[in-house]
C-alpha cells in the first residue's frame, strides 16, 4: 500500500479552493522543489493547464483531475451563452435595469433551425449539444476522429475546423488549453466564420486570439459573442466589457454548489484508489499514452 503522506492535493476550479491563487502554478521549479516522496497531485478541476504535466511524469508523480463532474455545469453556462448571444438578453437586461425598457432594441436572433458547430465532442460537448439540440438547433462537430459508436443524439462529423466554420451559426469552442491550442483560434478562423455568427467559450480563454476576437467583433464579421474565460483572468479586455452586444462571465463553469461537491468526491476517490494500489480513476490523458 501507499504511503499516505505522498500526496499533493491541487485545488484548481473552486473559488473557494483555489491553490492557484494560493500559491501559483504547480509549475517546473516548483515541481522540482517537491519532496521525492510526493507521488501524486490530485487536482480539483477538468482543465489543467495549472500543472506541468511532464515536469510531474519526469519525476515520477502521476495527476488526475476531475472530467466528467464538470460536465452538465459547464455545458449549462455554454447553452445560456449561446441563448443570450442569439437573443441578445445581456443588452436587453441592461436596458430594463437602466428604466428604458426596448428603447433602443433590436430584433435578435431565434436559435431555431441555426447550427452550432463544437470544436470538441467531449462530455461537456456532447452535454452542451443535448442542451442546444432542445432550441431546435442543429449539431455538427469536429474532433480528431469520429466518435465511435456514435453520439444518442443527432449530429454530423465534420472532418476540418474549416468545413465548421463555413457551416455554423455559431462555434463553441470545448477544447483543453495546451501548447497545440495556445492561440489556435485566431484571424485565420474568425475570417473562415459565417458573416454574423456567434463564438461561445467555456474552455480556456488562452485558446483563443483575443485581438483576432475584439476585431471580428468591431467589424461586425461577428454577430456578437458569449465568453466564460479570459487569457489573462480575472482581468478583462476593457474593449470587451464596452461591448453591450456580448454575454460576459467570470469563470462560472463550475460554480454550483452540486457540481463542486461532485468534483472534491473525484478527488477523494482518485487519491483513495491510488493509495489503495489501484491506480488513478481520471489520470490526465498524457500520462495515459
């Protein structure tokens, strides 16, 4: 059996539990300094690009994190992004607040009949797709490979970024932030998008471009936007927050009280297995190669 006391316990998606802000991220240096005893870093979110993943093979330490607890939280703020995007309900409710009632309004847009094209056909992909499909839209999807046996639910496998692009209404971008997707989304995609569609972001804002963005915006190429994440969170583009044509989220992903609670049990029962012998439940899949 393994010794308790090899273990490190990273706090990543709660507000409430976030070792990033404690102490930064679990970086080279910092996993280099980490007593050669440590064996495992068991980290509270979905997404971990707050740990250097081959600094922690390098020594022996295997991570997990916390996919699927994630799912239905994160695809719920993708939806209501998407809906109040199309419907633009931001401006209309910052009129309302401000006493001008539809001054000033004008017709948006119905989900129904539109498509959304998902860059990312995983849990929160296909949870966010089951949501959207209820609008009456229409779901098509890019992954590296088609998924087999297919989705219960109806959608087409487009094999390019590019072919998803020139179909969708609007792109929603569920795709880990890693070295290949740093900056992946960027003029060259914006410039691909239908005239007047719409890109949601739940994933990691680093994905995308953020100038590439403001400017598909300003030009009016974009119909307007729905953003979760930000490059450089809690910090937000100010020429962002003047758009009122835009849906703006701080990170709110994961901020239920039922989900967090779902994510910090696959946590415990990560480090239980692995002290068990039994090894890790959702070990990140670059380990798993």
């Amino acid at each position: 059996m393994t010794d308790s006391r090899r273990l490190v316990v990273s706090h990543g998606s709660s507000e409430a539990n976030n070792a990033t802000d404690a102490i930064g991220f679990f970086d080279k240096e910092l996993i280099d300094h980490l007593p050669a005893s440590v064996k495992l870093i068991a980290h509270n979110g979905a997404g971990y690009d707050q740990i250097d993943v081959a600094a922690a093979t390098a020594r022996g330490i295997e991570v997990s994190h916390t996919p699927k607890a994630v799912d239905s939280a994160t695809a719920t703020v993708g939806a209501f992004l998407a809906i109040s995007a199309l419907r633009q309900f931001y401006r209309a409710e910052v009129n309302v607040r401000e006493g001008k009632w539809k001054s000033g309004l004008v017709p948006a847009l119905d989900p129904d009949g539109k498509t959304v094209g998902i860059i990312g056909m995983g849990g929160i992909g296909s949870a966010m797709a089951r949501r959207l499909i209820a609008f009456d839209m229409k779901v098509v999807y890019y992954n590296r490979r088609e998924i087999s046996p297919k989705p219960d639910f109806p959608c087409t496998y487009v094999s390019s970024v590019d072919e998803l692009l020139a179909m969708s209404d609007v792109v929603s971008l569920n795709l880990p932030l890693n070295d290949k997707t740093r900056g992946s989304f960027g003029r060259e995609q914006f410039k691909k998008m239908k005239k007047g569609s719409i890109l949601i972001n739940t994933a990691r804002g680093g994905v995308v471009d953020e100038e590439a963005l403001i400017e598909a915006l300003e030009s009016g190429h974009l119909f307007s936007a729905g953003l979760d994440v930000f490059p450089d969170e809690p910090n937000v583009n100010p020429k962002l927050l003047a758009m009122d044509n835009i849906t703006l989220l701080p990170h709110m992903g994961t901020e239920t009280q039922d989900t967090q609670r779902k994510m910090e049990l696959l946590v415990l029962d990560n480090i239980v297995s692995f002290i068990e012998g039994k090894g890790l439940l959702t070990q990140v899949a670059e380990q798993k190669q």
